[in-house]
C-alpha cells in the first residue's frame, strides 16, 4: 500500500511538472482515429451526408508551371497534410497538363489509370492537390466510387481536429460551411426535387410538380442562418481581441509578431525567447490560438511577442477570411518576425507564400505591412553547404535554432534595434512618494540611468510623451529633450 501511494505521489509530482505545451500536447494524443473502423457504407453515392474519414489515401496533383521538383514539393506537402490529418498514404500521382481538366481535373484517361491505382491499393479516399469544383467532385466520386477530397477540405479537416478556443473552433465552423454550401447535393432517387416556376399549379410540365423545399433546401437555409450567426459570434469576439490590443497600444508596448510558414518553428521560437511553455509539435497547424507573452530588450525595454496561425501554399481563402481577427495579429504589428524553415528543400518559396497572405491582408484594412525581421530556424539541422545556401539567399537574415538555443541572442539584440523606442529622453528626480511612476518608466520606458538619492530617485529615461508630460514636474533643470 505504502509503495502504491509513494508510486502515485511520484506520478502527480511529475504531472506537476509538465509544461502548458506539454499538457496540450498530452491532451491531443489523448484522442486518435483508429484505422479500419468505420460504419460508413463502401459505395459513396448510396449516403447523402458524409463525414470527412481519412485513412487510407492515395494522392493526385496537376502540374500546370513550375519545375518538376516544385510539382514534387507541393505533393510531398500535401502527403504531409494528409498524415496531419490522420491518414496513411498510400500512392501518389502528377499528371502534366496546361490546366486542370473542367469537368474531372485529371481528364477521362487518368482518371481510369486513377481507378485502377485505388483497386489495386485498397485506398478509400482520393485526396486532390487543389480546390475542386462541385461538379469536378461529383464526377471524380461517381467513376472512382471511391470518396474524393480536395486540399481545401483537407486543410479545413486539421485546422478542425487542432482548434482549442471557442474563437478558434467558431472560426473553423465558419470556414467549413463556407467551402460546404455550394457543394451541398443529395444522391439517390429518394430525394423530392423542387419544382421550378409555378409548376405547384400545373403549368411546370410533366416532372416538375413536387412538394416544395427540398431537403437541400431545407440544408441550405440552415447553414446560411448558421453562418450569420458564427460571423456574429466572431465579431463579438474580435471585439475583446481589439480590446486587449487597444490596452497594448494605449501603454505603448510594442507587439512583435511571429509569423511564417507552418511547422517553420514559431512556437518553439517563442518558447526559446520567453519561456513561454506553449505547445510544440512536428506537425502542420499545431499553433491555432494566438499566444501573447511579454519580453524585454537587453536594455530592458519592454514588448510583447505573438504566435500566430502558420500559413500555407494555396491557404484556402475561405479560411483568411475566417482567421481574419487572428491574422490581424500580424497586420497590426510593430514587428514582424518572419521564420523560415532553414532544413525545408525549397525555403524561398515559403517565404513568398506567407508574403503573398500578409499582403492580402495589409491591403484589405488599407494599411502598410509592417517591418520584417527574417528569421531561418532549424539551422542545427542543415549541413554547412546548406548553410551557405542559406546565407546567399537571405543575406539579412539572422540564423537560429529554437531547439539548440544557436542565434537566439543575436535574434533578441535584432528585435531590440527594430523595435519602436519612446521618442522623449527625461531627466527627472522622483520623490520616494511617487514610487508607481519610477514604476511605470521601467515598465514602460527605457531607463538610461539611474541613481538613488537623499531626495528621491535620479533617472535619465526614454519614455513616451505623455509620460514626459507627468515628468515634467519633476524634471531636473527644467530638462526634456
């Protein structure tokens, strides 16, 4: 009895231990999808109301530019989203094509090659590396009887299994009923169809009298409401967002935010900067939820760092729009520190694609991008011919990695010359009775000098100018530069 009770004590101490990450990351492996077990029927077309099941999958791109290697690289992401997303995969084919087909994607002749590759493999999904139209769905599904996602559904699938906050999971909810609306559609003969014009009177014709809504109707009508009322909900909660970051701006703390492509590193970068003990996984989509910790200068001045959502080639703009409030993190920066995946075989093109989003959504609030700070991580895992890769293509660019602590503190004295400073130098002497406002320089000023008197305290400090305003009364000689 003794030992059991020594061995639980031991079991709590160490779940005492356990970081905020690290209890995330626990809480998320709590709950996996068990391969093979399903009660879904095996021809898709006999149900009229799927649940997206990831398990065994075989993959399908278009190559319409690029190299061959960039066609490869997109499929090699999407075979990563896809184990993301808890499948195994399976096969994976690229066809060379002008466009992608309209009717298919693929063409007729691959999608019999297609057909055969399913059978001959077992898979029951086929997952599509671009956003299908409804009708290049139905088609695909109808001649492979196989069922057929396409990389937005996909994406929407992780960002679904990963969300944790209520904004989070509101904003995922919005997304999907916005990629499922015009792709609603009922199969079997069973389903009432509406009948067109005045045909409830007996002027549609023959085949067009019915009862009235269909049940796709009645779907459509549901999930218009339900989209109202989740861009509600998100507003409201955008508001409280706005209301934190008024409060940062009002105290003038500069807000640095991480942003870059996801699985780039951002989370163990705010870890390795502040911390912060916020969830770190190998995985794509693991951060949903921004996270905000505070952090100072190496003079002491302080700032805030914000983890933000990771972007992706091609991210669905159902969820730009959904994420906008959490994007706006990044939009409204001081700062923006921008990671890049030094080990990833083509980093440059990370780097366009989280450009290309962040623009998207400086010129949709019609304001100027903020600075950027490039940041290559992972460089503990590149060789020394990758680094000098590296090197030539971002000059500029500060090396680290998160995981060995390598350019962290060269990556902090970076942050602090690019940072916003408090414009107003004040040379004051501060009565001991006015502790809270030596209190406020240090937390919102910089400190210069310092000097503890008979009189009070002798501080030379950068501070903003309504905080040079309360000092004035206090100023030595009169002095404010």
């Amino acid at each position: 009895m003794t030992e059991n009770t020594h061995n639980s004590n031991d079991w709590l101490d160490h779940d005492a231990e356990l970081s905020t990450g690290e209890l995330a990351l626990a809480d998320r492996a709590a709950l996996r999808r068990v391969s093979g077990l399903s009660t879904e029927l095996q021809d898709v077309t006999e149900v009229e109301y799927r649940q997206l099941r990831l398990e065994r999958v075989v993959l399908v791109g278009v190559w319409t530019e690029g190299t061959a290697a960039d066609s490869e690289a997109s499929l090699a992401e999407l075979a990563l989203l896809a184990e993301t997303a808890g499948s195994e995969v399976l096969e994976g084919l690229v066809q060379r094509r002008d466009r992608p087909d309209p009717a298919t994607y693929i063409g007729s002749g691959k999608v019999s090659e297609l057909r055969d590759v399913v059978i001959s493999t077992g898979a029951d999904t086929v997952i599509c590396d671009g956003e299908l139209s409804p009708g290049q769905l139905r088609q695909l599904e109808e001649k492979l009887k196989v069922k057929v996602v396409d990389r937005t559904a996909l994406i929407l699938d992780i960002f679904a299994q990963h969300a944790s906050s209520k904004e989070g999971k509101a904003q995922v909810e919005l997304a999907q009923l916005q990629y499922l609306l015009p792709r609603l559609r009922g199969w079997g003969e069973s389903l009432s169809r509406q009948a067109g014009g005045r045909a409830g009177g007996g002027n549609g014709g023959v085949g067009l009298r019915g009862p009235g809504e269909t049940k796709l109707e009645t779907d459509r009508r549901r999930i218009r409401a339900k989209i109202s009322k989740l861009r509600r909900q998100i507003a409201g909660m955008s508001v409280i967002r706005d209301t934190k970051r008024g409060a940062r701006i009002a105290n003038a703390v500069p807000n640095v935010a991480i942003a870059g492509y996801t699985n780039a590193g951002k989370s163990s970068l705010l870890n390795a900067l502040t911390g912060a003990g916020v969830l770190v996984e190998d995985a794509l989509f693991a951060t949903l939820d921004p996270t905000t910790r505070r952090s100072q200068t190496p003079e002491g001045l302080p700032y805030t760092l914000t983890d933000t959502v990771g972007f992706v080639r091609h991210l669905p703009h159902q969820l730009v729009e959904a994420f906008r409030s959490t994007l706006e993190e990044v939009a409204d920066a001081d700062l923006l520190v921008h990671v890049v995946d030094g080990s990833d075989a083509m980093p440059e093109k990370q780097v366009t694609a989280v450009r290309e989003v962040i623009s998207e959504i400086s010129e949709r609030r019609d304001d100027p991008m903020p600075a950027e700070l490039l940041v290559v991580n992972k460089v503990d895992a590149v060789g020394e011919l990758g680094l000098a890769r590296l090197r030539h293509l971002f000059p500029t660019a500060v090396l680290v990695s998160a995981h060995t602590g390598e350019g962290i503190q060269e990556l902090r004295e970076r942050i602090a010359t690019l940072i916003p400073r408090p414009e107003v130098v004040v040379e004051a002497m501060v009565p001991y009775a006015r502790g809270e406002l030596v209190a406020r320089i240090h937390r919102e000023g910089e400190i210069l000098k310092e000097r503890h008197t008979e009189e009070g305290t002798e501080l030379s400090a950068r501070v903003r100018p309504d905080l040079a305003g309360v000092l004035e009364q206090f100023a030595v000689n009169g002095s404010r530069a």
